[in-house]
C-alpha cells in the first residue's frame, strides 16, 4: 500500500514538473514568434526606408511612373 503511494505521488510530481515544463516552452516560443515580427517588421521598415532614399537620389523610379494604359496606346 505504501509503495503504491509513493509511486502515485512521483508519478504526479512527475506530471507537475512536465506541466510546469510545457508551460514554459509555450512561453518562450511566444517570445520567439513576437521576435520574428519584430524582425520581419523592421526588415519591411529597412526596405520602405531604402526605397525612398533611391527615389529621393533619383536612382529609381516610382512604379507609377513605368504605367501605361494599353486602351490608349496605338493599335488598341
């Protein structure tokens, strides 16, 4: 009877600990993934910013420059 006692309760201390654990790895990917579009974010940010600087040294030009109507070129 003892024995079957101590090992309900290793058994359930055992449970605890890997609920605890799971708890936490729950925790940390969450960090992981709000870091990750933190990243993604300041990537996108980067690029924007980066565009704007080509445009304002007239390096390239704004896509809405290269459009055309094609019903107004010759031929349509």
């Amino acid at each position: 009877m003892v024995q079957t006692e101590e090992k309900i309760q290793k058994t359930e201390d055992q449970m605890e600990l890997i609920v605890t654990q799971h708890l936490e790895l729950v925790k940390q990917i969450k960090m992981i993934s709000m870091l990750q579009s933190d990243i993604a974010n300041q990537v996108v940010q980067q690029h924007e910013n980066t565009e704007q600087l080509y445009k304002a040294l007239g390096l390239k030009k704004d896509l809405s420059y290269y459009s055309f109507n094609l019903q107004n070129e010759e031929g349509h």
